[in-house]
C-alpha cells in the first residue's frame, strides 16, 4: 500500500507544477477571464519550492548510503565516490531544469 500512495502523490505533485505552464499559456479567450497573475506566481514558486525539497533529500540519500557502504567495504571506497558524485550531477542537472522552468514561469506570468 505504501509504494501506492507514494505513486498517487507523486502524480498529484505532477499536476500542480505542471498546471502553472499551461495556465500562463497565451492570452485567454475572447469573452473569458484571464487567470489571475497571484496564481501563476504562486504556482511557480510552490514547484520551485518542490523542486528543491526533492533534490535535497535525493542528494542527502545519496550521500547517506554511499557513507554507509563506505563504511562496510573501504576497498571500494573510490567507485563508490565516484558513482555518488555523478549521481549527485545528475540530480542537480534536473533540479536546474525544474527550477529554469519554475522561472521562466515567473517571467512570462
């Protein structure tokens, strides 16, 4: 049940921060409302906010368990250093991305 909730919160997550670029799409209608520009903002930064809690604990576990194994097999301490810092790259590659967009929201909105 666990990994179920885990899935469905990570889809809720999803919607919210992938609802803000569609709502700061284009102008609206003729004869609609616009959306509000408190709702954009808001919008960005609640994924900007997401986006760095989910990369600190990404990084933060990657580090925990490379000490950890580190600890168990000194041997291979090297390797296990280097898969832990790329890892760690890669994660901040996609942080950067979420956060441009999360920006780039801000901007247009």
């Amino acid at each position: 049940m666990s990994r179920l909730s885990t899935i469905a919160a990570l889809c809720f997550v999803m919607v919210l921060v992938f609802a803000t670029p569609a709502f700061a799409q284009g102008g609206a209608a003729p004869g609609a409302t616009a959306t509000p520009t408190w709702m954009i903002l808001s919008g960005a930064s609640f994924g900007a906010g997401l986006v760095i809690i989910g990369a600190g604990y990404g990084i933060g576990k990657i580090g925990s368990c490379a000490v950890e194994s580190m600890a168990r097999q000194p041997e291979v301490a090297g390797n296990i250093q280097t898969a832990m810092i790329i890892s760690a790259a890669l994660i901040e590659g996609a942080t950067f991305f979420g956060l441009i967009v999360c920006m780039l929201t801000y901007i247009i909105g």
